[in-house]
C-alpha cells in the first residue's frame, strides 16, 4: 500500500501539461488495446474501406468495393449509398480521409480490396492511436485546475466508464474524429489567454467535429459562444467563424459531387432516419433509461449536470461561469436533438452510444468546479465511487456484448431483464458472468497497475532522487 501511495503522489508532480497528457494519452492507449468489444460493427466498414479507396483510387468512390458491400445481408447494407454518381459511404467522409495517411503505407504494400476484416482490424489500431489523442487532451485539460491524479482518475472514467469505451477505443468509428475534436477545443477554451491563431485551430476543430457528425453541432458550437461573452476574446470572432466554416463548406462541395445536391447526405436516401421519435420519452431516456440512459452507466457524471445547473443559476462554482454555461448548453442541445431521433437508444450497442459525444463536456464541468468539490469530500467520494462503478458496468459490458450481439437481439428501451447483461446470465449462466469479470478484470487490473508503475516513471523530478511522499492515497479520500 505504501508503493501505491508514492506512485500515486507522483501523479502530481508540477511536469508540463503537455508531458502529463501524453503520458496518460498512451496509458488510456494501452488499456483500450487490452480489454475491449471484438465484434465489428457494419456502420465503421466505409470509415477503412474510404482510406483504401483514396490511398489506392485516389477518390471516395467505392465501386470496387462491391463484392464487400454484396456479402452483406440486404438489411445490413446501409453503410453504403447508390447515387447517380457512385457507390458512396452513407456517413461524412472525413474520418476516412484523416486516416488516409495512417492507411496509404499498408494500401501500398498489399491492397486487399476484398478483404474489409482485414482493414477493420487495421482500423482498430488507427483508432488506439486517436483515442491516445482523445484521452490525453482531456488528461492534460484536467490537469489545468485538478490535482494530478484527480485528473487520471477522471479521464479514467470519461474513456472507461462510459460509452467511449466501446465506441471509440474499440473500432474507428463515427465517433472517434468528433471526440477528438471535442477534446482538443476543450483544452484550448481552458487556456487562460486567447490568440488569433487558437481562436481559428478552436474554430477549425469545432467545425471538423460538425462536418464529422452533423448533430454534433451543439456540442462543438455552443462552446464557442465564451468567445461573445468575453469581452477580451470577442475581437477573435471573425477567427473562430473563419475556422469553423471551412470543413462544413468543403462537405457541400463533397455533397454535391457525391450525392447530387449540397444539402443532400447519405441519410437523404434512407427514409427512416429522421428525427421523428417522442421526444418526451427520447428526453428521459437518454438519461436514465437501463438500455441507454447516461446518467444510468455512468452515474458519476451527476457531478457534471448539477455543477451546469447551478452555472445557469449564477452560483458561485467556478471561475469560469461563463464558459460553464456554454458548455452545458451544448450539452443540453445534444440531448433535446437526440431526444427527437427515431432510434434514441443507439440500437445494439452497450451504453449511451448518442450521448458519447455530452460525456467530455459534462466531465470538463466537473473540472471547472473543482475547488467547490475541494470543499465538498462527500462529492468527491461520490465521484470515486460511482465512477468505478461506471468502469466496473462497461469493464462487464466487454465481453458480455461479444458474446450476445451476434445473435442480433432487438434492443429494448426500458426493460432492464432485456439488456446485454441479463441476456448473458440467461445463456451462459450467472458463473460464467463472475468468470469472465474476474477474468478481463483481472486484465485490466494488470495493465492499469504495470502501465501505471511506468508512468509514474517519468513524472519523476529530472535529477533527483525518487520522492517518498506520504500523501493520502486517492482511495482514502
């Protein structure tokens, strides 16, 4: 107990933020690479066979993908779009075209056009390797106003307790370039001066996020609003709106060639995906429902929504009210938008798959009011415990959904005899269940501990012995 004392008190050694994140950033990495959902999903096919098309085509067209796209059941070719112009991925072509770089050497070496499994599994590694980006931009975010290893902990439960775990460490997904977005503009909104330089790479990301994900735009927009309530930072506005457009406007242009018309998507040619849910019902879904709800999986982010609410209430929280209210008006927009969606709990996924991209935000509201947590113990061993509970919940999600999600059972809204979990206790059996937690606990638990030793490495002072601080442990908090 005394080792793990002294590493943890190392967590909060006075190193440079940016040494702090990238360090976390490839801790988070190796953790995601260890423990994770298997299954490939159909809807990240075009995010790896787009990379291809461009490193071996030289364009987004994806004809000579159709004896992949031919394999597939009739209803579960909706990646995929025939228009006038070609066969298209139904979803935004940036994710593809920001890994290209990541694909072209391999595509080079051996193109296997027919074999998407292979690129699936290639994606896998593309996708560690932003969620290294991912979990370090926030790790070093946090590390602006919390205690070093508050601020592991809670990226920590930002990647492990919640969806990201499975939909962005897992597969390249739609969601990864969003979120990395998110990240990434978070951590330049924290800075405690602005230049016109960040102002446009705040607007770029903002925007890239958008034109990634199109609901995505509350999110990504509504924090940007800190920038006309800051009277020091309005004079970059034309700089954030410079930034901000330039991804949206290249996707009408991508659009038209594409589909036919600017305004016309991928989901144009679906029907069904509309935003024609009741969106009372979608509302408290979203939030407690036991198939998706947010707050239901990942029950420490409580902490995040009230510190929003009493922002827009004007109490004293955080230093930084103003942005705290952008960011939880994004938050709230997301939600409403998503409450409206025909499919609000993210079909056959494990968590709160719509709700991914709120989950960064509502953790930087935390980070904002951390000094009110300072005063609050009873807070902060809130958001220990319930934080791992929300990492043991998705760590037992892993394999559970590997295990169910071939057999392709309709997913319910509320019934919680219904989920993934029970569903697995109904086939395999309760022993199995404690096996296999024990089991890829037991993994995670392992690589966290030696990854964890290692890191605690370089955040040794340059020259100097290794300190033997007796500092409470965050356990014992």
């Amino acid at each position: 107990m005394r080792k793990i004392r002294e590493i943890i008190s190392l967590f909060d050694a006075p190193i440079p933020r940016r040494r702090f994140g990238v360090l976390v950033g490839v801790w988070v990495a190796l953790l995601l690479g260890a423990v994770n959902i298997r299954v490939f999903h159909n809807d990240n096919i075009p995010n790896v066979l787009v990379p291809v098309s461009l490193a071996s085509q030289g364009n987004f067209e994806l004809s000579e993908f159709t004896a992949v796209l031919e394999r597939e059941p009739e209803g579960e070719r909706y990646w995929a779009v025939r228009s006038d112009n070609g066969l298209y991925s139904k979803y935004p072509m940036w994710t593809g075209l920001l890994v290209t770089p990541l694909f072209a050497p391999l595509v080079a070496w051996d193109a296997r056009l027919d074999n998407d499994y292979f690129w699936l599994g290639y994606g896998r590694i593309v996708a560690l390797v932003l969620s290294a980006v991912f979990a370090g931009a926030l790790a070093a975010a946090f590390r602006t106003i919390m205690p070093g290893r508050w601020a592991v902990f809670l990226t920590f439960c930002v990647v492990l307790g919640s969806a990201a775990w499975h939909h962005i460490g897992s597969h390249l997904t739609n969601q990864v370039v969003p979120n990395v977005c998110l990240a990434l503009m978070l951590l330049i909104l924290i800075r405690p001066a602005m230049s016109a330089r960040w102002a446009v790479v705040a607007g770029l990301l903002a925007g890239l996020c958008v034109a990634s994900r199109l609901p995505a735009v509350f999110v990504a927009g509504l924090p940007l609003g800190v920038f006309l309530t800051r009277q020091a930072w309005r004079r970059f506005v034309p700089f954030v709106v410079l930034g901000g457009l330039v991804f949206p406007v290249l996707t009408l242009f991508y659009n038209t060639a594409a589909f036919g018309g600017p305004l016309t998507t991928g989901y144009s040619h679906y029907a069904k995906d509309a935003f024609t849910g009741n969106m009372l019902e979608g509302a408290v879904g979203l939030l407690i429902s036991p198939a998706c709800g947010l707050l239901f999986y990942s029950p420490f982010l409580l902490i995040g929504v009230w510190i929003g609410v009493q922002c827009l209430r004007r109490k004293a929280v955080t230093t930084q009210n103003d942005l705290a209210v952008w960011v939880f008006l994004g938050v709230i927009g997301h939600w409403l938008l998503f409450s409206k969606w025909w499919c609000w709990n993210g079909a056959l996924s494990f968590g709160s798959r719509m709700m991914i991209e709120t989950v960064p935000l509502l953790a930087f509201l935390i980070m904002l009011g951390w000094p009110m947590l300072e005063r609050r113990p009873a807070l902060k061993k809130f958001l220990l415990w319930s934080g791992i509970v929300a990492i043991v919940h998705h760590l037992v999600g892993t394999f559970t959904y590997d295990a169910i999600a071939p057999f392709n059972p309709l997913k319910p809204d509320w019934h919680i005899g219904n989920d993934f979990i029970a569903l697995y206790v109904r086939e395999f059996g309760l022993a199995a269940l404690v096996r296999n937690t024990a089991l890829y606990g037991g993994l995670l638990a392992g690589v966290l501990a030696i990854g964890g030793y290692y890191v605690s490495r370089f955040f040794l002072p340059d020259e100097q012995p290794t300190p033997r601080l007796e500092l409470e442990a965050v356990v014992d908090q």
